[in-house]
C-alpha cells in the first residue's frame, strides 16, 4: 500500500546549533547568513528548504534542491506577497508533493569576488529605467543560497560599491551611518 503523501513532506524544525547531519543526505552543511526554518522532501528525497534571511525570521523563501524551483513570493498570483512561515510551508509542501527531481549537490560557498559578482547583479537587476530604485536586503532573498554571506556583509558590500562607484549606487546616510541604498537609472547612452 502506499503511503500518504504527508509521510513524505513532514516538516522538521531545525535547531541552529544542530550538529547532526541530514539523514536524507548525510550533510552538515548550514549556509552562512540565512536560517533554514524547515525541510520537505519532495518525491525522489530531493530537499526541498523554507529558509529566511531577516534577523526576525518574518519572511522566508521556498527552494527545492531538486529542481530550480525557487520563490519568495506566493506563486499563486491572487497572493502577491511575500511568504510567512505558514504560507512558506504551504508552497514548499505543494511542491514537495509533486516534484520528482533527483537531488542536486549543495552549492560551494563561493569566494569573495564571486560573491561580489553576484551581489552586483542582483543590484544591476533593481535598477529602474527613469527612477531610482531602493535596493532592500530582500531583493538578495532568492540568491541566498548560493551568495552564502551576512546581511552584515551585504551591507558592507553596498557601501563599499557606493564608494566604488557612486555613479551606481548611492548610500542615504543617517547621522553619519548608510542606511539605505539606491541603484541609479542607467545613463540614456547606456539604454538598449
Ligand atoms: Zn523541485
């Protein structure tokens, strides 16, 4: 007889300190600068996380280690915001319940510049064409994975490219401390 679906996508909470490995794949591996909050395991055992990057925990992020199926939004369009923890194990167990990719490998913690590469991507990819545009931790949400840092130093980072490079970025200074970043429109010679 087969067993229930449910069987298959118990969540577990995850304790951060947990030193044991994942009995589904053996691994150890706690990617620096989120929490994963809980674990699914979709239809072949692939992993499928619902992790958050605030210091709150507030918001979180479905991503499946089997498929590319990544979102820190509802993917149901009547519900366009971002995921609870009730909503987040909601979509991570509807997809667990139907996905049947094989596991991929964890992602390498890449190094600083590559990392930084990413981070400056995801930057290009705030920017708006006539305005500026905020850039919010959150917009980092989707490529925690494998960015794999801090927002401590997420934040270093955007203000070393506002340093860098003040024709891009700009850090809104509050009593003398960045607060908030924007990403600048690109110059009209620059447009495609
Ligand atoms: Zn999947």
């Amino acid at each position: 007889m087969a067993l229930p679906l449910f069987t298959r996508t118990r969540p577990v909470p995850v304790i951060e300190s947990d030193p044991e490995p994942w009995s589904e794949i053996g691994e150890t591996w706690m990617p620096e600068g989120i929490t994963v909050v809980e674990r699914y395991w979709n239809q072949a055992n692939a992993v499928v996380l619902v992790y958050s990057g605030d210091e709150s925990c507030y918001y979180h992020v479905v991503t499946c280690l089997g498929c590319h199926f990544n979102v820190a939004h509802d993917p149901d369009g009547s519900r366009d915001h971002r995921l609870t923890l009730n909503d987040a194990g909601r979509v991570a167990n509807e997809h667990a319940t139907t996905c049947r990719a094989l596991s991929r490998t964890i992602p390498d913690r890449p190094n600083d510049d590559d990392a930084r590469d990413q981070l400056r991507k995801t930057v290009l990819g705030c920017q708006l064409r006539d305005k500026d545009a905020e850039i919010h931790l959150s917009a980092f949400d989707l490529g925690r994975l494998t960015l794999q840092r801090t927002n401590g130093w997420i934040e270093t980072e955007l203000q070393q490219l506002a340093a860098d490079r003040p024709d891009l970025v700009v850090a809104q200074t509050s009593y003398g401390t960045p607060k908030n970043y924007f990403v600048l429109p690109r110059p009209e010679e620059l447009r495609g």
